[in-house]
C-alpha cells in the first residue's frame, strides 16, 4: 500500500476506505491533532521530520499520512496552563525536599 501511494497509483484516502474497519473510515483516515507529547516516543521524530504532505512508510502497525504540521502558538491559554504546570511541578519538587523532624 505505502509503495502504491508513494507511485501515485492509489491515494491514502481510498487505502483507508478499503482497509480500514473503524470510524476514522468515514473521515479519511483523520484521527485529529496531536502534539509530540500525545505520540509514541518511537514515532514523534519520524513524524515531526516529515516532509509535507507526505505518506510515512509504515510505523508500528500504522500507515501514517501528514497533511501539516501546526507551529506551536503562546496563547493566553497556553501561557496560563504551562505557568500552572511549572509552577505544580516546582512546589512538588520543593515538598519532596523538605525534611520534617518531629521530636516527641
């Protein structure tokens, strides 16, 4: 299959209305957006350094096609949440370090 897209003989989206079984069928194949963090360590950098659009030869057990990479943006939603996040892991960091004597 990969090699056939790769010759141009089938597109990606008729591979997936053949072979594919679950609901990602009706939508071409699209399971959404993810960001390095959603995917398998084993498949974030062959992915991210794909050139696009491109069909990846197969990983794992998956033929993946990449339509565009989104650059990260610093919204106020992001920026709050990732304060939030550092900010969390710090405290517990500092909690984890204290030291509690107790004389009785």
């Amino acid at each position: 299959m990969y090699q056939a897209i790769q010759a141009n003989e089938i597109f990606f989206h008729e591979v997936v209305q053949r072979y594919t079984q679950d609901e990602s069928r009706h939508l071409n194949g699209y399971w959404g957006t993810f960001t390095r963090s959603d995917l398998p360590t084993e498949l974030a950098p062959t992915i991210f350094s794909a050139n696009l659009p491109q069909a990846l030869s197969p990983l794992s057990t998956f033929l993946i096609y990449i339509s565009k990479i989104i650059q990260p943006q610093l919204t106020d939603t992001l920026r709050s949440r990732t304060l939030a996040e550092l900010f969390s892991n710090w405290a517990k960091q500092q909690l984890d370090r204290t030291e509690i004597r107790l004389e009785l």
